[in-house]
C-alpha cells in the first residue's frame, strides 16, 4: 500500500501536528437537560479522530451547546491545555491519563472505551531486516516516553526476553519520529493510530502490536473545574452519552466511517480504511473490573519507572453516565 503522493503524506501529516490547537465549533439547538444553549465545551481532539466520529455518526445533533474540537498531536499538549484551563474533556489511552494523575492534574475519568490493541504496534523502518522485536537488540527506537507506546514496548521487549536498557530509546514526539524513521536516524519506532497507519503506508512494518501486552482502555477525562461548573458538567455528561453512541455508530457504519475520516483529516482513503480495519472503540461502562485493570497497569509503570510512584486509581473514576 502506497500513499498517492509524497504532498499528500506531507499534507497528512501536517494537518495531525496540531501544535497550536485548531478550534472548529458544533452548534446544535437547544436542549434543557444539556442546559442552557451558551455553554461551550472545549474537546482536546488528538489527531482530529474525534471531531470525525462526532461529525461522521452527527452524535451531535440536537445538543443545547456548543462543542469547539481543539486539534492536537498527543496526550501530552492536551494535558498541559487541561491544566491551564483551555481544555475541558479528552479521550486519551490508558497510560497517558496514569501518567499526568501522577502529575496531579486536576481531572476525573468520566467515560471509558476499550480501543483496539492491533492500532498500537511496534513498527521497522523501510528496508529494515528486522522480522521480530527481538531482532530490535541494540537498535534505536522511537516513542513517547510515559505513553501507551511505552508501555506496550516494555511489554513486548519482555516477552523477547529483552529490557528496555536492551535497546537505544529514542524519546519523540509522533511527527518527529515519524522523520526519523523515514530518514533512517532510528530503526524502529512504537506508535499508535492514525501515525502508525501512515508510516505503513509509506513502507513501514509491523513486528508486532499490543494485543495480549497493553489493556487497550481509552478514558474519557475531564477537568475538576469544568465538572464544577453545573452547566458545563450537564454538557459534558451529555457529551460523553453522545460519545458513545458516536462509537457505535463507528462500528455499524465502517465505510461510512472511513469517509468521513478520510475527508476531515485529509488522509489518504486507503490510510483510513487501514485505520478502520483494526477496529474501531467500543463504549464501555465504568465498574470494578475497569478499575481493577487500570490498577494492574499503574502498578505495572509505577514498578518499570515508568511513573515516579505508586497511585491508588479508584478516587479518580467519576463516571457521568
């Protein structure tokens, strides 16, 4: 599979950097259980895949406020724009939410979703020899310290009966790495979903992906400031039903999905049928074995580095629906 155009990679990717967030609002009528229709939601959006889902599946329609996606390129930003009030609710994987609670960012867990462990892989360049992890001994690779990457990496090392220190880790962020794998100045590099479907189509291979390794739960968070506000968390509860219904939309409706996606992100349509074709996240609800398992994954990180110390999961799981 080949992407059309080095311009349309570049255009790709360009559009998923998303380093200065770009807001685009969903007005819908109003709603008295989503209270009055001038509150506004700010959505940190990685990659723009939720706008798409939201616009795709119209999840949105009929809501009494108004919904600004704020593009973004990873957790990390989103986070630091949650803490400076920029960002009210995001849905972001597992082990980045663990790693900014260690940071003690003020935010609550609102909504879970389980992702797809095959939309998270470790990747060899172009031309590579490489044919499985352990091949990876002594090579550079490429990831987001403290991300779901990370952990997935760790994972994987073990299992080939390496350690992290086995390998040369490369720590950056998904634009960057995605050049360096290009280039050549790393051998590998652990992504997630939409990077790790563009690098495929650019001649890039999976070695092996998270399945049986990471939980693979996407959380919905949002920040204590806004759930403080009685109308912004009536929108932000409604919000979060929406998601979901916008997630099982996704599921029903794959071409439908792959259309929207592809014409909101700019992406390639076969890039996003390859993003698509990995599964799409289900709708979940919180309860002990949800808790239980991001429990398992914080003592999992607290006990390879990959947090400072250990937390305790539970206070911050505040479910709106």
């Amino acid at each position: 599979m080949t992407i059309a155009s080095s311009r349309t990679a570049r255009a790709a990717l360009a559009l998923l950097a998303g380093l200065t967030a770009i807001g685009t609002a969903a007005c819908s009528h109003p709603s008295e259980a989503a209270g009055p229709a001038t509150v506004t939601i700010h959505v940190g959006d990685s990659a723009g895949g939720t706008k798409a889902l939201m616009d795709g599946s119209e999840a949105m329609k009929g809501a009494g406020y108004t919904v600004v996606f704020d593009k973004f390129q990873s957790a990390v930003p989103i986070f630091e724009a949650m803490r400076a009030g920029a960002v009210d609710v995001s849905t972001v994987g597992d082990a980045s939410v663990l790693n900014t609670l260690v940071k003690q960012t003020p935010l609550k867990i609102v909504g879970v979703s389980q992702d797809s462990p095959k939309a998270l892989a470790v990747l060899a360049a172009k031309g590579s020899t490489a044919k499985s992890v352990a091949d990876l001994k002594g090579k550079k690779i490429a990831y987001v310290q403290n991300s779901v990457a990370h952990v997935m990496l760790l994972g994987l090392l073990k299992n080939a009966g390496l350690g992290i220190g086995d390998v040369q880790s490369v720590n950056l962020a998904p634009l960057d790495a995605s050049s360096a794998l290009a280039g050549g100045s790393v051998d590998a590099w652990a992504v997630w979903d939409p990077y790790l479907s563009l690098a495929q189509a650019k001649g890039a291979r999976i070695l092996a992906t998270a399945e049986g390794i990471n939980p693979s739960l996407g959380f919905t968070v949002a920040a204590d400031k806004s759930l403080a506000d009685p109308a912004k968390k009536a929108a932000i509860a409604d919000y979060v039903k929406r998601l979901g219904t916008a997630y099982q939309w996704a599921l029903d409706n794959p071409a439908g999905y792959v259309k929207v996606f592809a014409g909101l992100t700019g992406m390639p349509t076969e890039v996003a049928q390859l993003v698509q074709s990995r599964g799409t996240s289900k709708p979940l609800t919180v309860d002990s074995t949800i808790i239980q398992k991001f429990q398992d994954l914080a003592d999992t990180c607290a006990a390879n580095n990959i947090i400072p110390s250990k937390v305790t999961v539970q206070p911050y799981f505040a479910p709106l629906t």
